[in-house]
C-alpha cells in the first residue's frame, strides 16, 4: 500500500493556519479521495522545503519516464506529470510506487473533477490545473487535497486563494517577471504565488527571492532538443543546476 506524504516527514514547522474553503456537503458525500489533515500539511511542507517542482510534457510515452527520471537524478524532489503526455496517470503511478517517500509526485492539466478523481486515484499527491477551475479547488479543499490552480491576474490569485487554493500558480509567464512577484506578493503576503512559466535556468533565485513561494520548471527545464535527441544527461545537468539555485536561496519559512 503507498504511504501517505505524511510518512516522509517525521517533524515538520508549525502548520500556517491556511484559509481552506469550509466543507459544504455532508462527509458522507466527501469522503471519497479524502485526506487528512496531516497528510495535506506535509504537501505543503514539501512545497516549502524544496521549492521547485519539474513540469513534464512529452509528446510520446516513451520519452516521458526517460525525462523524468533525469530531473529526479538531477536533484528534483517535487514532480508534475501533465495530462496532455501520452499514458500519463501509469507514468504518474510508476513514479509514485518507485520514488514514494522521496520524491512527491502531483499530477497537471487538470480541468475538471473527473480529472481529478482519477489522477488521486493514480496516486497523485497534489493536483495543478492549467486555469481557475472553481469546482475543482472546492472539491481538492473539501477532501484536504493541495490543489494550485492556474491565475494570471492578482485577481485570480486572490479568489484561488479564497475558494481553498493553499498555492497559486502563476501561468502564463507576465511582464515584469519576478518584479511582477514581488509587488503582488507584497500587497497580498498571505499568497503563495508559484510562477510556472517565464522561469528558467538562470532566474530561479531571483523569483524566489522576490516573492514567489516555489516556481515550476517546464521547458527550460525539459529542452526539447534533448528530448528529441534523448540527450538525459543534459536535463540531468539542467535539473542541477535548478536545483542549485534555490538550495542557495534556502527553504520558504512557513508562517
């Protein structure tokens, strides 16, 4: 039986008091896919802790396990699967029976419920959705599942946060970069803004130290040159470096 997240962390920084959206139906009616609470705290505490999340997409299955496991060897500790790669919730369920308790593994591309179910029941440890789905976030919150849905403007980064989202992801990449994070995050300190577009090799520490609570690589990340040329050795040498550059930066305090 896998373990839950919580398993990998034997002690963990006091729990932020996360505004989660209250259960609106009965717990009979949620009590499918339902986590608990601790469960949900030591996601976070992962997100917190390690603060970059490697984001595949891959055209073919094939590529798919080959590219992850790179970024894993390269130093990644939090890894996204997308629906939009072929055969994507066994990739997602491989990687959760091999790597459980070392690397925690979320599933993306989510757009509705069903999605979500069935990514839970792959053995996703946190949901992305690539937009504000509203009844997604409600139904992660309900259940204690951390869900980042996608927001592009303050706006949505604030209701994402009111229906239950515990993070945010910033997608697509805005004008300003990391400068866009910081004054954002400065106005609403209680988001957890997570930019997963417009971050690359480079730049990873700037968002993290203007802002941003943990980032999301994709395609700096999984060059698709080495995945065309099934070069592993570069997205290992390219998921290093990432991985470096926040390590400098050091773990987000939770308050």
């Amino acid at each position: 039986m896998i373990r839950t997240v919580a398993s990998r962390l034997a002690s963990r920084a006091p729990a932020v008091t996360s505004r989660v959206a209250p259960l609106s139906t009965s717990v009979q009616e949620t009590s499918d896919r339902m986590h608990s609470r601790d469960n949900y705290e030591a996601v976070l505490d992962t997100f917190a802790q390690h603060r970059t999340c490697a984001v595949l997409r891959t055209a073919t299955s094939d590529a798919c396990p080959k590219a992850m496991t790179a970024a894993i060897e390269g130093g990644f500790q939090i890894v996204e699967f997308t629906l939009t790669t072929p055969d994507c919730l066994q990739h997602l369920s491989n990687f959760r029976t091999k790597y459980d308790g070392n690397v925690m593994v979320g599933c993306g591309t989510i757009t509705c419920v069903e999605d979500a179910e069935n990514a839970i029941d792959a053995g996703s440890e946190f949901i992305i959705t690539p937009v504000l789905v509203p009844e997604v976030v409600t139904w992660c919150a309900e259940r204690n599942i951390v869900c980042v849905p996608g927001c592009q403007t303050p706006s949505e980064l604030f209701n994402a946060y009111k229906l239950g989202a515990p993070i945010q992801k910033l997608f697509p990449g805005v004008a300003g970069g990391p400068n866009w994070v910081k004054a954002v995050s400065s106005a609403m300190p209680f988001l957890k803004i997570n930019p997963t577009s417009g971050v690359d090799l480079d730049n990873v520490g700037d968002f993290l130290r203007n802002g941003a609570a943990s980032v999301g690589l994709v395609a700096p990340l999984f060059d698709p040159v080495a995945i065309a040329n099934e070069d592993w050795e570069q997205i290992r040498k390219n998921a290093e470096k990432v991985t470096n550059n926040a390590k400098e930066v050091g773990p987000l305090k939770r308050k």
